[in-house]
C-alpha cells in the first residue's frame, strides 16, 4: 500500500469584470441598472481546491473528468502517458496558473478521472505572516482542516487516492516568517501525520 502512495507521488512530481444593467427611457429603471455592477474574480486555485478524486484501482469513479479539468483550466500544455502497475495513467499539465509564470498545475488521470494532483510553484497572498509559535499549534492527528483554517491554502500541494488511501503533501513558502522559511504538512486520510519546518521564527 505504501509503494502504491509512493509511486503515485513521485508520479505526479483572471480577474473578469460583469457589469448588469443598460438603458432605458424609464428613470428608475436606469437606477436599478447602475446600481447592480458587480465584480467576479475567477480564481484557478480556488479551482484546484475544489477538484474531486477517485481511486486509481477504482478506475477513479468520481473523479474530476479530463472534460470538466480542460473546462475549468483551459488547453494543456503537455501530456504524458505512463503506467502505475500496469493501469494506463495521463498526465496532463496546465501552466500559468493565475498569471503567475512559474506556476503549475499538473492532474493525473485514469479512465479520463482523476485520481491525483500537483500544484507547483504557486505563491499564495496572505494577509498575515505565519511564525513558529503558529506552526507549533499544529499536531500529529489533527485534521488537515485545522491547519487550512489557521493558515490559509498551502503554495504547493501533492494529492492521491490510491487503494483507499488519501495521501497528501502541503507546502507553505509565501508568508512564513523567516529567511527562506517554510514548513511542511503530510496527511493520510484527511489527518496529519507530520509535519516539519525550516528556517522559521
């Protein structure tokens, strides 16, 4: 089960402006209309956040379908085909996430279903800094909630389903007090297992 979590981690190493309202020769019509502009930010990390994973030895049933990642992410700019003990899987990637240039994205499918996702090189904006003293109030056997709440969406995030095992890695860069600090969350099944920093304050 471990070489199934393994493989599959190492395997997988806008802002738009609507405005409502138009003429009329009605006076109060006109009000209404200036009055219902309204701005909607698109965000494709926020997209990444929300994607849906199925098992790899389930053909990834329930999954986010490739139709529905080209939708949400636009067209690739690469993708590779490989083999996890022998199940034919698709890697597809998507860079330039949120105009950021080295950001990446990258979801692995099987039977057009994904069953795994990378974010790479994102750098997340955060309000507030985030010190040792923070870091520390997060243990082993936590929810993995627990640490998006306090400390926001992590700037990397590996993620698998593979043989009933949720498998996920967090890395968070931007924010975090320290030269060159950073720390890392590792959970199992929506728990933490681990967790490590470096260089923090």
């Amino acid at each position: 089960m471990k070489k199934f979590l393994l493989v599959g981690l190492m395997l997988l190493s806008s802002v738009s402006l609507a405005a409502c309202g138009g003429n009329s020769s009605k006076s109060n019509s006109a009000n209404s209309a200036s009055s219902s502009s309204k701005v909607v930010v698109k965000s494709e990390r926020a997209d990444f956040n929300n994607l849906k994973f199925g098992d790899l030895h389930k053909k990834a049933a329930g999954g986010t379908t490739l139709a529905a990642a080209k939708k949400q992410f636009g067209k690739p700019s690469t993708t590779t085909e490989s083999k996890i003990n022998d199940i034919a899987v698709q890697n597809v990637t998507w860079t330039n996430i949120d105009k950021q240039a080295d950001a990446k994205i990258v979801l692995s499918f099987t039977n057009d279903k994904a069953f795994g996702a990378q974010l790479i090189n994102y750098n997340a904006k955060r309000k507030n800094t985030i010190d040792l003293k923070q870091f520390n109030t997060v243990k082993k056997g936590d929810k993995v909630s627990k640490a998006t709440d306090k400390f926001g969406l992590a700037d990397e995030v590996t993620q698998t389903l593979i043989d009933g095992q949720k498998a996920l890695t967090e890395t968070y860069t931007s924010g975090v007090k320290g030269n060159d600090a950073s720390f890392v969350i590792v959970a199992a099944n929506d728990k933490i297992t681990h967790t490590s920093q470096t260089n923090m304050k």
